[in-house]
C-alpha cells in the first residue's frame, strides 16, 4: 500500500493534495456524479450494526471491545437492546455538544436562486429572464417571510423551516476581494482572509478539534465523506477521508486481506508520526466502521435520501451519528455550482442542483427528527466559497460573485426566518456589480461552536476575528 493509500486518495505522505485532485474538488463546472445503485436500508431491522463479522487481526475490534474502551459502554454492555443504534456509550470529557455536518457546494452556488429575494424589485432589473418569479406567478416562489422565497425545486425545505428547525443567512460570505475558486475555497476553509494569512496552514475544522477533548475515545473524530479530506480539517487529530463509510477497507481481494494487512501493519508499525500513527489510526477505523451495518441502515420516518453521492454520503452520515461512534465533524461535498451559462433555476442545471440538495436535507431532517431526538444533538450547516453576480450574463447564466446564502438546520438552530442584512440589489448598493457581504460566515460558524459545541477558543479557530453573535442559535 502507498502512503496516500494510508493518509488518503489524492494525498501524499507530506499532506500535500494533487492538483489534479484538487481540482475536481473545487467542483468548478462539474456536475455530482450519481450513483446507479437504487436506494439503499430495505431492512426493517432497527439495529446498525453488524453481529456477522469478526475484523482480522492485527488490530481486532469487535463490539464488545469497543463498547468496553469507555466506562459508560462498560455499564451498558449487557443491558443495551440489540436495536439500539450505536456502539459507544464513550462519556464526553466536558459539555455535551452537537455532531457537526458541514456542506460545502464547490463551484459558487447561486445564492439569489436558493433563497430568492423576490421582494427587492431590483433582482427583476439584473436579471430579467433568469431570475426565480414572485410568489402567484407561473414557477413562482414559494414565500417564506414575505420578502424571501424558495424556488419550486427548493421547497422540499419548508418542512424543517416551517418546524423551526432550517434558518438561511443572506448577503453572508468572506469579506475577500479574489474571485477565485481555488482561493476563496482556501481561505473558507482556512478560516481566513488572504490578508490574515500569513502562517496559516490548518483547516477551522482542524483547529477546533484541536483546541478540545474528544466526546468518547477520539478514535475518529472528523470525517470527510468523499475522496478528499478538505482543507477545513487540515491539522484535526483522527480526520480522515472515506468515500463510502460502509464499504471502507483495504483494496484487493478479499480471499488475501488479512494476509496483506498484517504485512502493511508490520512495515508501518515502528514508522515515524504522523505516517505510523495515520497507518494504525486507519486501521482501528476500518475496523471501528465495520460494526456499523450501514447497508441495511433503515432511515426513520419514512424518509428516503437522494440516490446521488451527496444524498448517499448524508445517509451515511446520519447512520455515523446515530451510531455515536465518536464522530464529532462531518462534511459532505457537492459539486458543479459552476453555472455560467444556462443557470435554469427552474428547470435547468441550478434545479437540479438544488431539487438534490435540499432533498437530501429534507430527509435528513425527517431521519434525526426522531424518537431518540438525534436532530437535538446535531447541527447542519451548506455554504458555498461565493455566490454569483446579481446581474444575469449573455448566455442566461451568471458570473462569479461575492455576498451570497447559507443554510444552517438542526435542533437548537433559530430557524423560520430569513437571518439578514439585505443591502439591496439596486446599482449603488452592489459591491463591484455583486450581492454585498453583511454578515461574515465565520459569525455563524462562530456562534455554532461556541453554543453549540462547547467552543471556547473561537480565536484560535479564525484568528483574526471578532464574531458578532447574530442569534443563528437557540
């Protein structure tokens, strides 16, 4: 096995992530792949986690182990009913907080289409055929606050909205003049401006985990559900990339797996940190995400996700969740915003886009709104790098932006409203031809850590920052 075989696809032993994979990353004008395969937990069995395995050694880890890594999972071991869905009982070193779900949509999702301020009558003057209709009017929007709506691919959303559960934050973004993809998906994730980075070199995720004690026994703690870890979690203590949680395992046949771990475990068991301590940690995961049946997960309530990658890699994640294995930051990546032609808020490429989306959150919501009240323990949050120009271009699609939409949802989340500062869309009010920033992105992100998730360092996760609490929490 090669190094970013252990450390993960697309990177080397250094850290450092391809530029080819990168840029499939940045999403830049690349649809979502979707998967062929139907809909996935035909099972009614309530219980997740696999009784028909038993992982190989060197690095075992059965249910009962695991269980036993805390002292809470210890008292629980016999008792726990065979349904219950998770396999640590590890007790928190301090606060109980939420599980984070972060959706980054690579390539500038067009915010005036996924939350549509049909009540500023300038959205009709800069785009007067792309531009999502007002309420009452053939495709119109549905309102949401009598100034903001949702487009028809995007009501799927007003469940977890109507329930007080789903808030957007308008005219938010970082404050940074670059237009670029690749920068702005950077600094995002990096927590910074271009101008406040001279040193940075770890993710916001990254540095968060750092700066507090795991919830149970830190094994896995950040999870990127795709083939890249993101840059956001650069620097975080046991983060890994998986692309399908529930089939994450050495390559090869299976009939010489074992023979082939034990001989990667022996070449990397004396290797130096962090190479030795990725390969075992690796390892322990393949084991740890073993006992999670995740092919026979069965959502709550009926709900059914996308059979897209991104609605698939939100099953997972519920199922993660569910499972309280430990996992503290989970982020799931959609691609293709990219939209400069054709942008086709209706029945183009940006409802597609959105009709996957918010499907996937509206189920979702409906799987962690459960009995064991999972949505009060989790926090969700989509933003994307920028938004797009107000004003439409000549191949009826828009341009690279600034100010732009974010979604946040979960339990405690102040939601049923439309949390902004609208500039406005008129010519003077733009900021170089584009939706201006009032509320800074790491205002929300802050806010969630520090109510949420038991954050006090919040300097130290966007140094350089002082975050207005806007009331994005309850």
């Amino acid at each position: 096995m090669k190094h970013d075989d252990i450390l993960g696809a697309g990177m080397d032993a250094s850290g450092v992530v391809s530029e080819q994979a990168r840029c499939e990353h940045a999403g830049c004008g690349h649809a979502d792949g979707e998967r062929g395969d139907t809909e996935r937990g035909d099972s009614e069995r309530g219980d997740i986690f696999r009784s028909d395995i038993e992982v190989g050694t060197p690095l075992t880890m059965n249910r009962r182990k695991f269980l036993g890594s805390t002292a809470a999972g210890a008292a629980v071991i016999a008792s726990a009913p065979a349904w219950m869905p998770r396999v640590s009982y590890g007790s928190s070193t301090g606060p109980a907080r939420d599980t984070l779900v972060v959706i980054f949509l690579r390539g500038g999702a067009d915010g005036l289409s996924l939350c549509v301020p049909y009540g500023d009558p300038e959205l009709y003057n800069r785009r007067p055929t792309i531009a999502v209709l007002p309420p009452g009017s053939t495709d119109g929007a549905t309102s949401l606050d009598g100034f903001f709506g949702l487009a028809p691919a995007s009501t799927p959303l007003l469940p977890a909205y109507q329930a007080g559960h789903l808030a957007f934050v308008h005219a938010t973004g970082l404050s940074d003049p670059s237009r670029s993809h690749f920068d702005m998906q950077k600094w995002m994730e990096y927590g910074v401006t271009s101008a406040q980075s001279v040193g940075v070199t770890t993710g916001w995720i990254g540095r968060y985990l750092q700066a507090i004690a795991p919830t149970g026994a830190g094994l896995l703690r950040g999870m990127g559900i795709g083939q890249i870890l993101p840059r956001s979690f650069i620097g975080g203590p046991a983060s890994l990339a998986v692309a399908d949680p529930g089939t994450f395992t050495i390559g090869g046949t299976a009939s010489t797996a074992s023979a082939r771990r034990a001989v990667i475990a022996a070449e990397y068991a004396n290797a130096p940190d962090p190479l030795g301590y990725s390969a075992t940690n690796t390892f322990d995961t393949i084991d740890l995400l073993a006992l999670i049946d995740f092919a026979n997960y069965t959502p709550a309530n009926g709900a059914v996700y996308p059979t897209s990658t991104f609605g698939q890699g939100l099953k997972s994640a519920a199922a993660l969740i569910k499972a309280q294995v430990g996992v503290e930051v989970i982020e799931v990546d959609v691609t293709g915003w990219d939209l400069h032609s054709s942008l086709g808020p209706i029945t183009g490429s940006m409802a597609t886009r959105m009709d996957d989306l918010t499907r996937g959150l509206a189920a979702l919501h409906a799987d962690l709104n459960d009995a064991a009240q999972n949505l009060s323990r989790t926090t969700v949050v989509a933003m994307s790098e920028f938004g797009r120009r107000a004003s439409q271009n000549g191949s009826s699609g828009a341009d690279h932006g600034h100010g732009n939409c974010m979604i946040v949802m979960g339990g405690h989340v102040n939601g049923g409203q439309v949390l902004a500062t609208w500039p406005g869309l008129a010519p003077a009010n733009l900021d170089n031809g584009d939706l201006a920033i009032t509320v800074d992105y790491r205002d929300i992100l802050s806010e969630i850590l520090a109510d949420r998730m038991a954050c006090t360092s919040l300097g130290t996760v966007f140094p350089g920052w002082a975050p207005t609490m806007r009331g994005i929490t309850s």
